[in-house]
C-alpha cells in the first residue's frame, strides 16, 4: 500500500501547470504587445519638414498641421501630431529626414528673399545661414524653436511646459525596454502570489487572506503613477501588455 505522501498530490502538480502556463501567456502578450504599444511611430520626412519649416509640398501628401512640437535627441527627429484624445510621437532617423534637406533648403532661401510677413522659419533660416563659417543644422533647429516661443508671450510658458513634456516621452521611448523586464517581472509575481497557496497547500482562511491582496498588488502600478491612463481614452497610455 502506497503511503499518502508518497509523492506530491494532484493539486500542487496543476496549480505549478496553471501557473507555468500564465507565465507563457504573458510572455506571448508581451510579445504581441511589444510593435503596437511602443510609444513611437515610424516617421515622415515630409511631415517632419512640413511641421519644422512649414513646407507646403505640391502633391499634398502631407497631412500634418502646421502648428506641433519636435526634438532632435542625436540621430533621431521626433515630431509629434495632436489627436482628439492626445497626441502620436513619430520618429525618423536623421538620414531620412536630411534627404530632404537640399529641397527645404532651397525653399527656405526662396521663401526668405520675398520677404513675406509672418515667416518666422524663412527670418530664422536667412539669419542662420549668414553665420560664419557652416552651421550647424541643429543651431537652425533650436532658433526656430525659439522663436516660436518668443512669437507670443501669452504662449511661453505653455510651448516652453509643451517641449519639456515632449522631451520626457523622448525619454521614456529611449527606456521602452524597461517596461518589458518591469512588466514580466510584475505580472510573474502576481501569478505565483494567486497560485502560492493552492502550491504551498496553505490553510483557507491564509489563502483567502493572501488572494485579497492580488487586486490592491494589480493597480498598485497605476496608483505610483505607471502607465496611468490604461483605463482612459487619453493616450498613448504607456506600458506594453499592462
């Protein structure tokens, strides 16, 4: 006759498979997660140029409007649009976006000697390329942004709030990959919480105890501040599966 503890019992046997397999489907959903919820959008030349210049192109392929916010953080261009619910972030690498630069630059010059009014760009762009000796293209790059938020003093401190929330979604799109070992890790912990019971074989009234943390330990992320419009229709929301 086999003793009753002889080896592991059923249960704790299929609470490890169950869990293993959670573990598997967060994995998975990351995986799946990971292209539609990065923060950044592949990019236009076009309508980086269009947004930073004001370039009119003639085939009207560029729908971006005239009015939005850019950085430049080293080889890449980020420009983004405003939606009804937020705004998208796109990036382009500084090869594509300086393909165009011949173009622009003829427009600017162009636009610069009919001296129309209200063209901050073109004023920018001439005063630019009368410096001495060759110019950096990110020097153009903070004059206009400048001037921007010098064109009206009602608008300073808003476009000034503007560039430094953009300059942080810059940021935590350069970290984009942080958000996958915190979320496994997370999510890894809140599985093993709800199966450690029915594992350990612990008594009711502990396992009851321990499953009532799992909702609080769930959103904890959201009440620190992570990812906090995942329950909105505000986006991007941030995160990747969470």
């Amino acid at each position: 006759m086999k003793s009753a503890h002889a080896g592991p019992s059923r249960m704790p046997r299929c609470a490890i498979g169950l869990a293993i397999l959670c573990e598997v489907a967060i994995v998975y959903g990351l995986y799946v997660d990971a292209g539609p919820m990065r923060p950044t959008r592949p990019g236009c030349a076009r309508d980086f140029w269009k947004l930073v210049a004001r370039v009119d192109w003639p085939d009207n392929t560029s729908k971006t409007p005239w009015s939005g916010d850019f950085l430049i953080d080293g080889d890449s261009f980020y420009y983004s649009r405003q939606h009804l619910h937020g705004s998208v972030l796109y990036e382009l690498s500084r090869a594509d976006a300086m393909a165009l630069w011949p173009e622009v630059k003829t427009r600017l010059a162009n636009r610069a000697e009919t001296h129309v009014e209200d063209d901050p760009e073109a004023s920018v762009y001439a005063e630019w390329s009368a410096d001495d000796g060759r110019p950096e293209i990110n020097t153009l790059f903070d004059r206009i942004q400048d001037q921007r938020i010098k064109s009206n003093d009602n608008l300073v401190t808003y476009r000034a709030v503007e560039q430094h929330l953009m300059q942080r979604r810059v940021f935590k799109a350069n970290h984009y990959h942080a958000n996958f070992i915190f979320e496994f890790a997370w999510l890894s912990m809140l599985v093993w919480l709800i199966f450690r019971p029915l594992i350990r074989r612990t008594g009711l009234i502990r396992a009851f105890f321990q499953w009532q943390l799992v909702p609080l330990m769930f959103f904890m992320p959201v009440y620190l501040g992570y990812a906090s419009w995942t329950f909105t229709s505000v986006g991007p929301s941030g995160g990747v599966l969470y």
